[in-house]
C-alpha cells in the first residue's frame, strides 16, 4: 500500500538535497571504514617524506592512485545504480505489467539498492510470541548491504512500497519495516516519521501470518514517538511537525504549549496553501465517519443508475437534469469534462442561471474549452442578471483581476458583496466571502475594515476556504482581527486544519474501507490518529472496537486512547462509546463514576442514549446517587427527543413505577418473598438485571452499551430469552403481591375499628386514596 500521504512541493527538493548529501556522507563513511581495501586513511605530509626514500614516494602515489580509482568506482557505481534504478521504475509504472516483469524489476531494484542478502529468520529463536502464536517482525529481518551501506535511497524506498503491496515480491510488512528502519537510521526523515507514528500507538509490523493481521500491538514507547518525531521535523517532515504540533497544543508527553504548536503547524499550512493554488488545487477528501448512521442509514442508487435517471430527464430537455448529469460527469470516477460541458450548454440555453455560471466559469479557466474571456463574460453577466450569485462572483473576480475586463476595485467589491448577500447555498459560497474578505482587509474599492474582513474570512473558513482559514490564523496572530482572548489557541486550530487538509491518506484509508481491506485502512487510520487528525481518531477507534482489521490483545486499550483523543478535539459521538468503556472495563479499569462522567457530558447534547443510561444508573445507585425522582427526568428527557426514543423510555417510565411500588410494598412482607422477588430489582456490578423477565427486558432496555432498541427487537428478546412457565411464573408472583395487599389491608380496618382509624388519620387518608373503591 503506497504512503506517499503527503503533499510534495518544497518537500520533495529538501529530501531530494539531503538524500544527495547523506549518499555522499555513506560513500565517504564506507571508504574510511575498508582501509583494507587499499583506500587511504587520513592524509600523507609530503614534508615528512625525505627525497631518498623513494619507497615512501611510491607508496604514496601509489595510495593516492588507490583513492582516485575508488572515487571513480564509487561513480561508477553510483551511475550504475541510478540506470538500473530508473530501467526498475519504468517497468514498474507501466499501465499494464506482468508477474515476470515486476518480479524483474525488484531485483534490479535490490541491485540498485545495493542489497547483497535480504532474508527473514525463521529460527526458533526468532519472532515476537504472543497468546500462544509467533509472529515475526521486523527484528527477525537480516539484510546485507555492499560495502556496508545503502547505495540507493530511492530504490530502497520503492522496495518498501513494493512488500507493503505485494508487487513483484509476496507481501510482507515486516520486511518493508525493517527497511524504513534502515532509511530512518541514515537520516531520511520521511521513516522517521513513519516511525515515530508507529512507536507513538504501538504497532509493529508482521510477516504474514494465519490470523492475516498486517501488524500487531504492542505497549507504545511515547518517548522513542518523540525523539523520531524530533528528528524528523529538524528534517523538515511535515507528517512529523504535525505530530510535535498536535502533542504540544494538547500536551500528551511534553508540556503544554501553544507556541510550541503554532512554530510546528504553521509551516505546514502554509506549504498546504501555496499547494491549492497550483496543479489543480488539494486532491479530494474522503471524510467518511464510519459508523455514520445518517450517510449509511439507507441504501443510495449505484452512480450509473443515477446518471441514467438524469440522463433520460435531460434528453427530454429538463435543464436541472441536464445541469445534475453534468455534475455526476464531473464528480464520478470515470469524469468527462467535455460531455459536462456539452450539458452545461444544454441546460444553460434553457435558461438555467446556475448552468449559465457554471458555463462562464469553465471559460475564464479554459475547463474543457478554449480559455475565452469574452464569452465567460457572457455567460456570467446572463446569470447575474437572473440574479444568481455564481455569476455576480465571476463578474467580481474579472473586474478584480482585470481578466476579460478592466480592474476596477470598486466595482469588484460591490460584486463581491451582492454576491454574499443572497441568502441562497450555491458552489463558491466560501469563495465568494473569502473574496469580500479581501477587498476589505486590504481596502480595495472600498473602506479598509479588519473587523469586517476578519468576520468574512470566518464564513468563508467554516464553509472551508483554505486561504481564509490561513488569512484568518494570521490575523489572530497580529491581533487585528476579532478574536477571542487567546488568539494563539484560535490561530492554532485554524491552521492545524489547514496542514491536515493536505494529508491524503485519509482518502486513502476510506477507500481501503469501502474495499472491505480493514487491515490497511485501519493502519492508515492509526497513523492519521497519531498526527491529530480527529477524524482518524474516530475511525481508528469504530474499527478497533468491532475487530475490523485486528482482533488481537491491547486493540481495547488502543480503542479507549482513540477515543479518548477524538473526545479532547470535540468529537461528542466519542462520549457514548467511551463511557461505555468505563461502564463495562474495556481497554480501561471499570469506574462506573467516570462512565457517568461522559454520559452526562453527552447529554447534555441531547443525546438519548446517554440521557437513558443516566436514568438507569440513578434508578439502581450505580456511579451515581440512587434517585427514582432524577431517574424519570433523564427518561422523560430522553422520550421527548424523537419518535425513536418513545417507546423504550415509556417503558421504562413503567418499569421504574413497578420499582417505586416494590420500594413502598417490600417492607410489608415476609423475608421468604422478598428474597424470591427482590433479585429482579438488583443490579449486580456491571449494571446486569437478574434474570427474570421484567429484569432481562429491562437490562435490554437500559444497557449503556445497546443501542435504544424498538419493539420489535424487545420482541424478539422476550422471544429468545423467555419460555411461557418463566410468564406464568411471573404473573403468580405478582398476583400474591396484590393479594397479599389487599389482604393486609382489610385485616388492618377490621382489626383497629374506627377508634383506631381516628388516630391515624395519615393512614386514613392513604387508604382512600389508594383504595376508592372501599371507601364507598
């Protein structure tokens, strides 16, 4: 699985330049190391030589001669590494290769590489053991270089890339492993980086194994995360300072520093910036959140069945569907700008002003056309006069740039800010603020106003404007814009999400997803997790915590840490599960009060489930005060968060009556009773109801860690879990209850007379109200 997750740019030429000075520092370390080999070592004083002694004067031109042949080996070598580097890598970028040739290439890549034996060491031993099984990992990996050294970076590098995807070679993790340990201990801080990631969660690679698991956990070195982090960054890493940056600002493992944060992420965002504004801009985000209910809720058309719905709709002549194929023809996997815009047209010549835009739009960049100003012009004055504001944009920017028109400030901001005005969602939206931002930060066209521009570049950067989220950090910086008290901790935020909007990967681990490769999707979760990104976090745990990807010891524990990470960033859907992990002692030690302490966090966003289990810790004293009275009020909360949450809280409204009623009547009766009865109103250390019926559906209804089940499941529970005897069990305790009460009841009135009824008028009263019937 290729890693190359990053944006290049600068970044390629840094490495580029130390890639070229440490192969000229390992050549230079491999001569002084072979003094055998004839190569001189140190410097000969000719001075010291005296005339007559022409065997020294031999020897030293002889050593002298020795060196400037190795010098012009090493050339040679070093060229005839960089031609088979290249005859590899053609062959391996081929649309179309085979076996053999990739098999070929990879050993013209060990040859360029400079890899004289790479094995793995199967001994006994070898390999890391674990519950009963060995895995072998990057340890058991023996690998020899000529001369000692690596003689080719980027060889070494496409070899990593090779075992990690199996091409030319049989997959193995743990071989690629140990070669990026190679890379790292050299000083490529690209690998230490990847270390760094590695060591901060506690991953380590394996070779293939029975259990098919591409790496297995172990206890992460927080420390050794640091010093490869360290070093990586002083190697300009930007995966690296995004991770020092992330520690900092959140102060896991050094102390807390805002600061510290802003030095490590602002160069990052800033290279992500100068990035969208050439090649085409920042490739697309997959920011699926699995687990997602409201994106994966219900099953959605395949994209040839809706490009075909449309499809027939816009042969007919409907514009919107004309504008919607063309949409699909720009956003699908096999995009065809040209028929895009032949739809554009189409609908565009009916009159749709949001085609008319999107047609002007495509001329002034020359997207599947010729670049014309003048038509773009056109075409965006005709949706501007229908009053659409994609086209009173495209007006602003051709006045502001002075393409297809004079510049004119004035004109351009008046644009600008008409375009803003229209309450209407259209592409460019954020665009269109980040554009009236600028005008008023710099005072074209109109009243310079930094409070204002800040306000805009705000917009722009919560609809996802990178240069206004960028501008915006700048600004809280130099305190002119309207910030809060801490404009380090707002500039931070802005710009760490900036830098991550250039890490790749996450893309990359979604698609591993949808492809059912859990393994490799879980991996690059994990390394986005260790860097910051919150959404990595998240994913990183759902996989975690269902085996997707790794079943093995430790995955509770790293699931808990995920969460807890996505929790610190805001992630409120982190709360539910982390607390459930408190509740049961996943991956953490049971602590029902910490469990209690992120159920009540959560509802206070209105979350049903976590309003439902405070409810149920209330109603049994479990981490929480017992009170029936506080116990109804989170259930009624929850009932009245939506028709899904009706009906479970409504019952166990119920349930908490019987309860209350069991408190007032246990008393009353005899120990045998209560001892039968009073299990189905305990609840043990987990929180699990004994098993009764009330009890077990009960439980099901409560459990923290379920979720808020309908009536059909409970059905289907009752179903599984309870025969008719268990029924008829229940309702003849129940009917000695009630019998036993009224019994007591009449036995009491007949026995004390109304003599005795007159001094307990408490009692008096209690009886009417909760027997009418006998007061008549």
């Amino acid at each position: 699985m290729r890693q190359h997750c990053f944006i290049r740019g600068k970044w390629a030429s840094v490495v580029i330049v130390l890639v070229l000075v440490l192969s000229c520092c390992q050549n230079t370390k491999g001569d002084l190391d072979t003094p055998s080999d004839g190569v001189l070592v140190g410097n000969i004083n000719v001075s010291n030589i005296s005339v007559g002694e022409n065997n020294a004067t031999v020897h030293e031109k002889n050593e002298t001669s020795s060196l400037k042949e190795e010098e012009h080996r090493n050339d040679s070598s070093s060229s005839r590494a960089e031609e088979l580097f290249k005859k590899a890598m053609a062959t391996r970028l081929k649309d179309h290769t085979s076996k053999e040739e990739l098999r070929l290439s990879v050993h013209q890549l060990y040859a360029a590489a400079g890899i004289v034996h790479l094995s793995m060491n199967h001994s006994s031993a070898s390999g890391y053991e674990m519950n009963g099984s060995l895995y072998y990992t990057a340890d058991d990996v023996q690998v020899e270089w000529r001369n000692g050294t690596i003689q080719h970076i980027d060889a070494v590098r496409e070899l990593i890339f090779a075992f990690r995807d199996g091409s030319g070679v049989p997959l193995n993790p743990a071989i690629a492993h140990r070669l990026v340990k190679e890379l790292a201990a050299v000083g490529i801080a690209e690998f230490q980086a990847d270390l760094g990631v590695l060591y901060s969660v506690g991953v380590e690679p394996v070779a293939p194994n029975d259990d098919d698991w591409l790496f297995v956990l172990k206890e992460p070195d927080l420390d050794l995360a640091m010093l490869h982090f360290s070093f990586a960054a002083k190697g300009d890493d930007p995966l690296a300072k995004m991770a020092l940056g992330f520690r900092y600002y959140h102060g896991l493992g050094v102390e807390k520093s805002c600061p510290a944060a802003l030095l490590y992420y602002e160069p990052v965002a800033s290279s992500v910036v100068s990035a969208a504004t050439v090649n085409g801009g920042l490739p697309t985000i997959n920011d699926m959140r699995l687990g997602d209910k409201k994106r994966q809720s219900r099953p959605s058309p395949s994209a040839e069945q809706e490009f075909l719905h449309y499809q027939w709709f816009a042969d007919y002549g409907h514009a919107e569907a004309a504008r919607a194929v063309a949409h699909l023809l720009t956003h699908g996997e096999e995009q065809n700008l040209i028929s895009a815009l032949d739809y554009l047209l189409q609908a565009a010549e009916m009159g749709d002003a949001d085609a008319m835009a999107h047609v002007g739009h495509a001329y002034a960049n020359g997207i599947a056309v010729a670049q014309n100003n003048a038509t773009a012009r056109s075409w965006f004055t005709k949706a501007a006069e229908k009053g659409h504001p994609s086209g009173l944009f495209g007006l602003g920017l051709m006045h502001l740039t002075g393409q297809g028109s004079q510049v004119d400030h004035i004109l351009a901001a008046k644009y600008f800010k008409r375009s803003i005005d229209i309450k209407q969602d259209w592409i460019g939206k954020s665009d269109a603020y980040f554009y009236a931002g600028l005008v008023r930060l710099h005072g074209w066209g109109v009243t310079r106003d930094v409070s204002l521009a800040s306000q805009y570049f705000q917009t722009a950067s919560k609809g996802g404007n990178l240069l206004a989220s960028y501008n915006l950090a700048v600004l809280h910086l130099t305190g002119t814009s309207a910030s809060s008290a801490d404009a380090c901790e707002d500039a931070v935020k802005l710009l760490k999400k900036v830098a991550e909007r250039g890490w790749a990967s996450l893309s990359e681990a979604a698609d591993d997803y949808e492809k059912g490769d859990y393994s490799w999707s879980l991996y690059n979760y994990l390394k986005g997790a260790s860097i910051g990104v919150e959404l990595a976090q998240s994913n990183a745990a759902w996989l975690l915590r269902r085996a997707y990807g790794y079943n093995g010891p430790k995955s509770d524990t790293l699931a808990a840490y995920m969460l807890k990470l996505s929790a610190g960033q805001g992630n409120s859907g982190a709360l539910i599960p982390l607390g459930d992990a408190y509740w049961y002692g996943r991956g953490v030690d049971v602590d029902l009060k910490r469990a209690g302490h992120f159920y009540t966090a959560a509802s206070k966003r209105n979350n049903a489930r976590a309003l439902f289990n405070l409810g149920y810790m209330h109603q049994y004293g479990l981490g929480m005060p017992r009170d029936m009275h506080i116990a109804k009020r989170y259930y009624d909360q929850a009932m009245l968060i939506g028709p899904g949450t009706y009906l479970p809280n409504f019952l166990a409204v119920l349930w908490l009556r019987v309860h209350q009623f069991w408190d007032m009547t246990r008393p009353k009766l005899p120990n045998a009773l209560i001892g039968l009865i009073n299990p189905m109103f305990e609840s043990d250390s987990t929180g699990a109801q004994k098993a009764t019926i009330f009890g077990m559906a009960a439980y099901a209804l409560h459990a923290p860690v379920k979720s808020l089940i309908s009536l059909g499941k409970l059905f289907d529970f009752v179903d599984d879990a309870v025969d008719s005897s268990l029924l008829m069990w229940l309702v003849a305790i129940l009917g000695l209850i009630v019998w036993r009460r009224r019994s007591t009841q009449h036995g009491a009135q007949q026995g004390r007379g109304d003599e005795n009824n007159a001094q307990n008028p408490v009692n008096q009263a209690e009886e009417r109200i909760q027997d009418p019937v006998q007061q008549d």
